[in-house]
C-alpha cells in the first residue's frame, strides 16, 4: 500500500499536514510584545537612545511559519513564490538561513549561468521554457519601488550540441520531445553546420541540434542579488548563521496494509549563530532544503536515511557535492560574437565570455576522474590533459588560446539520476526539497521555487507536474534519467 501510495503520489493525502506553528500562537504577536516592552522600558530609563536589551537583531526569529535552509538561488526563489502565492498579504512569516553571505562556495555565484531548453525529460523542458519567461520578463517579477532595474546581461545565443554517430539516434529523439513541449530547436547536418559556423571542424560530428530561441546564458550574481532585494521587500526574513540541527517529534501509524511507519515532524530548527558557539531554535511548521550541494547532510539532521537499508527510513538523499572546475581563457582568433554554447560530443563544452575575445569552459570528469571534493582548488592539469584537446579539435582556433582565469565550484549532485529533488519527503512530513539538479539547478529555480511553492500552500503541484521529481523515487528505485546532463 505504501509503495503503491507512493507511486501515485497519494502521499500527501496520507500524511496530511497544516500550516502553523505548534504553539499555535500568532508570532507576529509576540513580536509586537517585546518592542511594546522594550518601548516602556525605554521610556521610564533617563538616557536617550541606550537601549537596556541587548541587541538582538542578527538573531532569528523564535517563530516563523516557514525555514529556508540555504540562500542561494533555489531557497531564494521558493521564498518568492512562497510570498507571492500566499493568499493574505504577509500571511506567512519566512525566514531563509544562510550560513555565509558573501557565498564564497555556493554554486550559484560560481555557475556559467547557462540556460536551454534541450533536455530529453519533458518536465526539465518545461521547468526551463517558464524559467526563460520569468528571465526575459525579470522587472516584472523582481522590480522594487525606488531601486534600479534588474538586468541579468541575457545573450541569447543558443546552445550547439554535437553527437557523434553513436549518438545521433538520441538526439534525434530528444529533439522530437523538445518541439512536443514547445523549444525552438533545429537539427543541423555537418554541412549545415558548417556553413552557419565555419570555424567549426565537422570531423567526428554526425548530427547537431541548435537552439533558434531562449536559449544562452545570463549572470546567475545578478538573478540571486535581484532575489534576495526582492524577497526582502517582501517580508521575508534573513539569518547569518548555520543549520546545525533539528528536533522532532514521531508518530507510529500503520499503512492499510497494515506495515508500521514512523512519522517524523520537524518542530524546531537550530540555528548556530556566526562566530559564537550560541544556537538559536526557531520553532517553524515547514522547513524547506534548498541547501544545494549540502541538502544531503541537511536530510541526514533530519533522520533521514537514519533507518534499515532497502526501507523507506533508510533511504537517503542521494545529494553530494561533486567539483567542476571552469576555465577562462583569451583567443583573439576565437569563433567572435556569433558562437553559442556548444557542447561537444566529448563532453567538453565553451561559451563566449563578453566581448573582449574571452571565452570559458570545461568538462564533467568521468567517474573515475571525479576530484576530491574536499575544497575547491583548481587542477590545471585537467585542462591540458581532458578539456583542451578536445576544443582544439573542435575549434581549431583554440590551438592558440591562453588561459587566464579558472575556479570551481560544486554541482549538487543527485548520485541516483541527475535529476532534481522537488517536494515533501513521505516520512519527515515537513521537509520539503529543492535540490540535487546536477549542473541545471540555476535555470530551474524560477519554476522549481514555484512548484515547492504550490506544493507547500496547495499540497499538490498546480503548473508543472513534477511528481517524477518526488523523494520517493530513491525508495522506489524508479529512476528518470535525463540524457542531456553536462
Ligand atoms: C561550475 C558550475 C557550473 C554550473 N553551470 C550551470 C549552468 O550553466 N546552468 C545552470 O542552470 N546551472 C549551473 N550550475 C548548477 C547551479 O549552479 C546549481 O544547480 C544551483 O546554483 C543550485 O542552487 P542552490 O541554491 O541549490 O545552491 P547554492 O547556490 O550552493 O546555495 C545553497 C546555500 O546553502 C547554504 N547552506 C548549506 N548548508 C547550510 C546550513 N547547514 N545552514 C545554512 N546554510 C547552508 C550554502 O552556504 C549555500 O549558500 C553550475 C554549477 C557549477 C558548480
């Protein structure tokens, strides 16, 4: 019965849950309180300004309706949507955790901030093609009375794969579902292909696909910045400190099947205050994981995958941070303004980067390859030896080019199918996830906030069915595997 509910998504009516807080009390009450308090206080002392309570504004609130773990790009945009679809106006409190605002090792900040719509799962095609609405029409969403207007330096030049022979059937097809759902994507042959661009070198290309609309590249600085002035005017709440930990409560309940489950419920989260050994408990109705490549360790706080292996206790989420290193470099004799993103059928991948001969890229290392994700220094070496091989080949041009720059930074990586995790987990009723998008994660955020957002305030998704993307498909061991993941 378990397994069948949650194949069909019935979780949510299983396990109904409510919006408010376990002491029930409005917070904004209390909050009126204490300055009503402080105010007295304040007006029997002599002294002017000196305030007798200590300074507490860079403490979190002891309440809020909903905690956003991680204020990098997903928690940020669940806080939008959050706001945006509440339906009284400040309604729910919202308070987004994060542990460092200069997002030194955050991925957002460290993107290429690539967008396209060519993927081979319908759900990520259309997470894209409204996350490209909400970008081109971003002063809509994002303006802030009195502040300048946003912009995100969109190029839309489009993405270029190249398949091999071996690969050609696949593109084919993933093409076929991309016109379904709406992507303006042409198939191209190596003649065509070097016709439109002649700085290319066609030999090992059977086939490629380039995107004619939507698709490119933006400044994932400028959506984040953009998103945080936004929710801020909203009401939402910021904490400078670190998700330490969770206390819950269990419920034992049996499935009509009559197999026993334990039901967790997350009261309060801990918060450890930034350089200070103090803890602050919020006490929250829905936490929300959006904490990129670390969700994984914000699952396990919660108990989850803490049971038997092969149970729904024992599953855990399969988020983990895996190291991509991006290369800058210079080339006067480089493909010019007109080059799109063109990933290789090698895997390797290039963008144009301004408009000073300045190009960056990279490669996702093989499995064996995969760096140690202990820190996030650059190995030059990969360059030489695994990305600029095969550029050269491709672009002879690149023979020349000379590197300038490189970073890395980390994908969060969903270890089961690429594929991001979006929704409540079916045990610790109220964790909601965003994460595990394994290099897409930036583009996805506008729909993906959305959807965690309709899920939370109307328990199902309303625009984008992505019951695919549950937790429960890690239990299941139903994967949905995006061909196109770079
Ligand atoms: C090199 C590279 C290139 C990429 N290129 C693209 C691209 O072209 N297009 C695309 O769509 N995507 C791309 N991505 C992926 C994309 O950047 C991510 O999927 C996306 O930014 C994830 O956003 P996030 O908010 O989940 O994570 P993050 O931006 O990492 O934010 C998570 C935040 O959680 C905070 N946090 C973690 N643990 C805690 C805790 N315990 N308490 C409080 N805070 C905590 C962290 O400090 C962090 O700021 C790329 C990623 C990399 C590394």
């Amino acid at each position: 019965m378990l397994r069948r509910a949650l194949q069909l998504g019935w979780s949510r009516g299983l396990f109904i849950r409510r919006l408010g807080t376990r002491r029930g009390g409005s917070s904004l009450d209390w909050d009126g309180n204490i300055s009503e308090i402080k105010k007295k206080i304040q007006s029997f002392l002599p002294g002017g300004t000196w305030n007798p309570l200590y300074d507490t504004s860079h403490l979190p609130p002891e309440q809020s309706d909903v905690v956003i773990v991680g204020g990098g790009v997903l928690g940020l945009s669940v806080a939008y949507w959050l706001k945006k679809l509440e339906k009284i106006q400040g309604g729910i409190r919202v308070l987004v955790v994060e542990r460092d605002h200069t997002y030194s090792q955050a991925s957002t900040g460290l993107s290429v901030g690539g967008i396209r719509q060519q993927f081979s799962l319908p759900e990520n095609i259309q997470l894209s093609l409204f996350s490209v609405s909400f970008l081109r029409n971003i002063n809509e969403h994002l303006a802030v009375v009195d502040a300048p207007p946003l912009d995100l330096q969109f190029n839309p030049s489009g993405y270029l794969f190249l398949a091999s022979e071996k690969g050609a059937a696949i593109m084919e097809s993933n093409v076929k579902v991309q016109r379904q759902e709406g992507a303006k994507v042409c198939l191209m042959s190596p003649e065509q292909l070097r016709n439109k661009f002649p700085w290319i070198n066609t030999e090992g290309v059977a086939l490629a696909s380039y995107g004619l609309e939507d698709e490119g590249w933006f400044d994932p600085w400028c959506l984040l910045q953009g998103l945080r002035r936004k929710v801020q005017s909203m009401g939402v709440l910021f904490c400078q400190g670190e998700v330490t930990r969770f206390t819950s409560s269990s419920d034992r309940m049996k499935t009509a099947s009559e197999k026993e489950v334990i039901l967790k419920r997350i009261h309060e989260v801990h918060v450890k205050m930034d350089n200070s050994l103090e803890y602050q408990p919020v006490e929250c109705a829905i936490v929300i994981n959006a904490a990129g490549a670390w969700s994984g360790q914000i699952a396990e706080l919660a108990g989850i995958g803490k049971g038997l292996p092969g149970t729904l206790q024992g599953t855990k989420l399969p988020v983990e941070p895996r190291k991509r290193y991006v290369y800058l470099w210079h080339c006067p004799q480089g493909p010019g303004l007109e080059a799109p993103l063109v990933i290789d059928s090698s895997g390797a991948y290039f963008r144009r980067e301004g408009l000073g001969n300045n190009y960056l890229g990279g490669r996702s290392p093989t499995e064996e390859e995969e760096p140690d994700p202990g820190n996030l220094e650059v190995d030059h070496d990969f360059f030489q030896d695994k990305v600029w091989p095969p550029l050269a080949q491709r672009v002879p041009a690149f023979e020349t080019l000379k590197v300038r720059r490189a970073w890395a930074g980390y994908y969060d990586y969903n270890t089961f199918d690429q594929n991001g995790v979006v929704g409540p987990h079916p045990l610790v009723v109220n964790m909601y996830f965003a994460t595990g998008f394994s290099g897409h994660g930036l583009q996805q955020a506008p729909g993906v906030g959305r959807a965690v957002a309709e899920m939370v305030l109307e328990g199902h998704f309303q625009t984008i069915n992505l019951n695919p993307f549950l937790f429960s498909r890690f239990y299941l061991g139903e994967k949905i595997q995006e061909q196109n993941i770079i």
